[in-house]
C-alpha cells in the first residue's frame, strides 16, 4: 500500500510487537480484515510520528487472533466490529460484546466473512445493550434515544446518575448502520464515488477525496495541478460551514441565542455560497477518480469568502469576550492527553488535549504542500480548548480559500484514465473537519474487492464517554456539543 | 463583554419571504435532470447505465422514477444528445408517489381528498417530529438550516416539536434501517389523529441509494402511510418549504406525472 511500510507478523507475534510500538509511542489508526477464500488477513495501520510513512501490520489467519484490546484500548472497537461483520474471533477481548449489530440482533453469515457471495441481512429487533450494572443507593438510570429532541441524528443514551451527577454513561449506535463497506464490494471504482458522497452528508467531500485518492493510489493516476487546487478549495469550503455550525450549535447550549442565528446564518451563507460554486450546497457531485468531474470557477472565491470572513473573526472574537459563554466551556468536559491517546481521539478532539496531528501536514495530499498554514494546538483538553482549536482552524480555512484561488492555474481538471489495472491497493485519507478520515480500497480483476471506511466520528465517539463519567446533567449538552460529532459517518 | 441583543437587532432582519416575494436562496443549487424525448437518440440508454441507483429504465421507452434519483447528475454527463439536461427543478414534492415518476404515457392520478382536507385544517399551525431512520445526516443539515435565520421556519406557524404527543406531521429522512424500524413505528403509533407523514429525501421515499446489501432500507412504502414524498439528496431548505406548504395547501403541486409545471 502506497505511503506504508509493511510488516507481515504471526499471530504469535502480534502481542508484543503492539507493547514495543505503544512503548515508542506509535499510535493505531484502525484495523480491519479483508478475506481471501478460508484465510484472513487483519491490518492494523499505524503512525510513526511526524512526517514519517505509516506501518502497516498484517497479520494472516484462519479467524482468530488475540486481542489487542488491552494494549491498545482504541483498537477494541475495531476488533468487535470485525467480531460482528467479518467473522472473526479476538481471544481474551475486554468487551467481548456486540458493537455494530444490536443485542437481540443478527446477521448471518457475517457480511464482510469468508462466504463473499452469501446474501445476509441484519434481522431481529434491537434489544437492551450490555452495560455495568450501577448498584448503590438512589441511582436512576436514563435512556434517551435513539430518537431524540429537535432534528438530531439517531443513537441512544444511557446513562446512571444521582441527582445531577453522572456515575456512568454510554452511547449507543449503529442504529443508523446501511452495511456501507460492503455496498462497495464488485463494483467499478468510478462507481463508488456517490455512495462515498453518502456515508456523511456533512462529509461529503472529505468522504469522497480520500474514497478518490485511496483508488487513485491504486491506480497509479496522477491528478492534475489544478484540480489537486480545487479538491483544496472544496475540502476547506467544506470545513467552514461545519466549523459555522458547530458555533451555532455550541451557542444553542449555552442558550446564546443570538449567537446561535450568527452562527447558523453564516453556515447558510458558505452553504449558498457552494451551491453557486458546485450546484450542491454540500459541493457533491464534483470529485471524481482523477481528479475533477468538470471545472469549477474557483478563481473568484477568494473574494466571495472574504466578505464571509471578516464577519466570521468578528463573531468569534465576540463569542470569546462573552463570559456567560466561556463560563460554561472552561473545565467542562476534560479529555487527559493520555486518555486522548489511548482511546484514540482525532481531529481538533487531539489536539486540544495537546496531540499534534494533522493529515494535511504530516501527510499532505492533494495541494495542500504548496498552500501555508498552522496547526492549532492547546492543552487543557476540555471544551473550552476544543473551540478554540476549531476557532483557529476555521479562521486557516479562510485563509487557506484565498491562497488556493490565488495559486490556481489554467489547465486540465482530470487525469486521462489509464487501462483499467486488474488489481490493487490504496490508501487515501483526509482531514476532515472532525479529524483523520481513511479510506482503504483493494482492487482485484478491476473491481472493488473490499473498501474500508474509517470515519473520525468513529473514533471520537469512544472517546467521548471518558469525559462525561463523574461529570453533571447540566454540562452534557455542552460537551457534546464542544466534540462536533456526527453519527452517519461512523454507523455506516 | 458584547450585547448580543443590541447585536441582532443591528443586524436586522435577514429572513427572506419566500414563496410570497423575496429570495429563495438556491441560486446555483441543481435539481433533478429533465429529459427531452425529442433528442433522445433510439436505442442508446446510456443513461440507463450511468444512473447509479437504477432511477432511469428503458422499456422501449425511456421512464424516470425521481423518487430513486440523487440528483447526482451522471446521466446529464452521459447522454450523448442533450436529451437530458441540469435544471433548477427541485421543488419536487408530491402527494401522490406514481406523480414522480415520468413515462411517456403518463395516467392522470386520482387526488387524495380526504387527507387533504385534514391538511387544510392545519393550515395556521403545523408541528413536526422529525426522525433519522438512518439518513447520510444531509437531510437533517438542511431541515436544522430551516431554523436559521434566513429560512426562519417559525414565520410559516411551522414548529418542531420533541413530543410525537404534539405532532401533526411525522417528517422521515433515511431509508429506514433494521435498527430503526420499530423506533419509527413507535413513533406513528404514538401520535394523535389525524395524524401525517412526509418521507424526505430519496432515501425515504424510495431507499435509493441504500436500498441494497444485508442493512438496506427501502424508504416508507409498506411502513406508514405517506402524505408527501420529497426526494432529493437532500432536498434543499426551499424544497423543504415547499413541501411543508404543500401538505398544508398553501401552495399547490408542481410536478405531475414527471414533469415539473412552474
């Protein structure tokens, strides 16, 4: 796989080669397993560090490995996921139960397992999750979902409390899972772009960028200048409007509600603003293997979101001079960089509790090598830090609009299609407004054999119960808000 | 420290009046392709191949099911002669699910009276629940954008509201998922009557594009009965608007049989 240095390992290896790596502070970035007749073969993908490729462990099979879970606790969700789709078995797991198909659900046999041809369906009704039981004086347990107040995404809350106070709580999801990866499987790469565009509506292009970099990789397709500039421009237009809305969310928490209609009346106005770019409003239809469908008239934008930014930095700088605002942010909600580690948290969830990643510098792709901008970076891990990272990352995609419209250069916006490669193996990634985002596509007899989709919601979710256990009812609303979640990405 | 409230109202008013006058503020924004019979070159169907979700079926002659496209625009890419072409067309919803589909012989459709009565009875005040049956989270951007304040749905006497208690109208994105079937279910049963149904964005109405594979959905049909289906991916606010208007008969139908009459 391009940018990966490979490792094949027995499954006897496997455990201490994780402790030597978690030692050197390597960090997992997901695990999946593709079959191949009655042999599976499990990848673990992992960073080095800095600008340094990845490392890619492989692991071959027959179904069953040990665990990794407790090692490296980010990894347990993977390996139930692969438990529950693809047939495979984690010895000594921590939290040997399902992730991805429900209790009191099934699906038979695993979709992504040895029988590639079976046909399956999730069947069943979903029952209560397995979860601790709190036992002490006065608990009361509160489930809440999976359809909630307001126009939210589904998934179901659980939580234990006293009072105000929260002794234990868990998110439940999945409930949105449409079997997306193996939507994939057989068909024509250039096939799979709309339904890239679909795993996240919000995430439309960053889902699709790494969906076309990852086959790309695999085809050996070079993009062109001008369309790696344009793939900039659609990926940063994408991070404003997100970025525009978390602040109006955030300000609906903290009932700023005149803060909230600026905020949501800015994200409609970048929204407007690429649907006369693209003709989408959540620029779909653009992206396409090789580069761009057709050309796009990036060369004004500049201009156009000038008028946006200079109303937006003055809104952000009100929303940090109100301290009925910021009172609720500071110490709510603080994710230790440890755990932040540990349990994998990506995108600006990271680097408010001090790590220092981003995709698009340690590992740039489309044009974003040629382009200047700072990776924001705090410590305090709570929410006030997440903001302030999200803060700065939307004034650098400003920034970032305006660079790109001023380097594009006329010229083609696709790459000719080279012959159709039989087979192949990509990796693309993107970072997306709420973190890393990966796409691993394998190519066999010219078709897609298997697609793994690793969204940072997936990640953030795990993350985001280790702030809320001993925290209180009144802060919840806010910290989840100061994480910027979306479910569709992560239940697929 | 900031006084937002002096704030807004130095901003003013930035809601816009549409439908009556004003923006609708989909300039740019595409709609659904529109299909020209007389340029349409015998025996090609490239289209038919290019549509991703099998939306276009050539039969001996060329028909369109809108409730399965995504608008992504593929088969105005492919066709070779212009027969079809990108259009502003998106004000798409329909009472009645056969008015989205387009055929050469094209039935008129018998009007839904009774319901459509009720409808107009709510005329002045209408409350939605809305539920995710498993949507791409497109479908509920856009309905959240309606509270903004351009859209400002609140100007209509149009309201969301958490209980399905106090619903009139239960508004479905997503193609309804294993999971979430029974929730919605739920849900219905738990409003009062009369009570109503709109399936939002082509998911829901049709399940296209996740209609396959071992989690599939396959829209609303066969789940609860529907008052207006919506396709689009997503609808975009002003569609939403017209669609809620249209259940409300505030505004009247503009595509029949297929074809959009503005």
């Amino acid at each position: 796989m391009n940018e990966c240095e490979s490792r094949i390992l027995t499954a006897s290896e496997l455990r201490p080669a994780a402790e030597d790596l978690v030692r050197q502070g390597k960090r997992f970035q997901m695990a999946y397993a593709v079959w191949e007749g009655p042999t599976v073969e499990v990848r673990y993908l992992i960073a080095q560090g800095g600008k340094r490729p990845f490392l890619l462990l492989k692991v071959r099979g027959e179904g069953e490995l040990p665990s990794l879970a407790r090692e490296v606790p980010l990894l347990g969700w993977y390996e139930r996921e692969m438990m529950d789709l693809a047939g495979v078995r984690f010895l000594e797991h921590p939290e040997p139960w399902p992730l991805i198909v429900h209790e009191g659900m099934s699906v038979q046999p695993p979709p992504l397992g040895p029988e590639r041809e079976a046909e399956s369906r999730l069947a069943g009704e979903s029952g209560p999750p397995t979860m601790p039981e709190v036992r002490a004086d006065q608990v009361q347990d509160l489930i809440w979902g999976p359809i909630r107040g307001d126009v939210l995404e589904s998934g179901e809350h659980h939580y234990s409390y006293i009072g105000e106070g929260i002794l234990h709580y868990q998110m439940r999801l999945f409930y949105k899972h449409r079997g997306l990866e193996r939507r994939f499987h057989d068909l024509l790469p250039t096939q799979g772009v709309p339904l890239a565009e679909r795993i996240s509506g919000v995430g439309s292009v960053c889902h699709a960028l790494a969906y076309c970099q990852a086959v790309e990789a695999a085809l050996g397709l070079e993009v062109p200048p001008r369309a790696a500039m344009l793939r900039v421009i659609l990926a940063e237009l994408e991070r404003l409007y997100n970025h525009f809305h978390y602040f109006g969310h955030l300000c609906k928490t903290t009932t700023l509600k005149v803060g909230e209609a600026f905020g949501t009346l800015l994200e409609e106005r970048v929204k407007q603003v690429n649907a006369r770019l693209t003709g989408s409003r959540f620029l779909r239809n653009c992206l396409t293997v090789g580069g761009l469908r057709r050309d796009l008239a990036g060369e004004g934008i500049g201009e156009v979101i000038r008028t946006i930014a200079d109303e937006g930095i003055a809104y952000l700088e009100r929303l940090n001079r109100t301290a009925s605002h910021q009172d609720r942010l500071i110490g709510t909600g603080i994710l230790p960089r440890q755990t932040a580690f540990d349990q994998g948290a990506t995108g600006p969830v990271a680097r408010a509790s001090g790590l220092d990643r981003d995709m698009r510098r340690d590992h740039p792709y489309a044009a974003y090598e040629l382009l200047h901008f700072m990776v924001p970076l705090h410590e305090q891990g709570d929410a006030q830090a997440r903001t302030q990272v999200r803060m700065e990352s939307l004034r650098g995609a400003l920034d970032l609009i305006v660079q790109a419209a001023k380097n594009l250069k006329p010229g083609p916006v696709c790459a000719a299609p080279l012959a159709p490669a039989d087979h192949g193996e990509g990796l693309g990634w993107t970072e997306s407004p709420r973190g890393s985002l990966y796409y691993a596509v394998h190519i066999r007899d010219g078709r897609l054999f298997r697609v793994k989709i690793k969204s940072p919601s997936f990640s953030n979710w795990r993350v985001f119960p280790f702030t809320v256990h001993g925290s209180n009812m009144m802060d919840f609303a806010i910290n989840e808000a100061s994480f910027g979640l979306t479910v569709a990405g992560c239940d697929r | 420290m900031p006084n937002w409230v002096w704030l807004g109202m130095k901003a003013g008013c930035a809601a816009t009046d549409w439908p009556r006058h004003g923006p609708d503020g989909q300039e740019g924004h595409r709609g659904m392709p529109v299909f020209d019979p007389g340029h349409c070159p015998p025996g090609c169907a490239a289209c038919v191949a290019s549509c991703p979700t099998g939306a276009i079926t050539a039969d001996g002659s060329i028909a369109i099911d809108y409730g399965r496209c995504i608008v992504c625009q593929r088969c105005v890419e492919a066709c070779p002669e212009g027969a079809l072409t990108t259009s502003d067309q998106w004000a798409f919803a329909v009472r009645d699910r056969q008015d989205l589909v387009l055929t050469q012989s094209a039935a008129a459709n018998e009007e839904r009276a009774l319901s459509r009565r009720i409808a107009s009875s709510l005329k002045g005040s209408l409350h939605i629940r809305h539920v995710d049956a498993g949507s791409c989270n497109g479908c509920e951007s856009e309905l959240q954008a309606l509270s903004n304040p351009f859209y400002n749905l609140h100007r209509l006497g149009i309201f969301f509201t958490p209980s399905p208690r106090f619903a009139d109208l239960l508004l479905v994105t997503g193609p309804v998922t294993p999971a979430m079937r029974l929730p919605l279910i739920r849900t219905w049963e738990a409003m009062p009557e009369p009570r109503m149904v709109m399936a939002a964005g082509t998911c829901a109405v049709s399940g296209a594009p996740m209609d396959q594979g071992y989690a599939a959905g396959h829209g609303l049909e066969g789940i609860v009965p529907v008052d207006v289906w919506l396709p689009g991916c997503p609808p975009n606010p002003a569609a939403f608007i017209h669609a809620l208007l249209l259940l409300l008969e505030r505004v009247p139908q503009k595509v029949h049989g297929g074809r959009y009459e503005p």
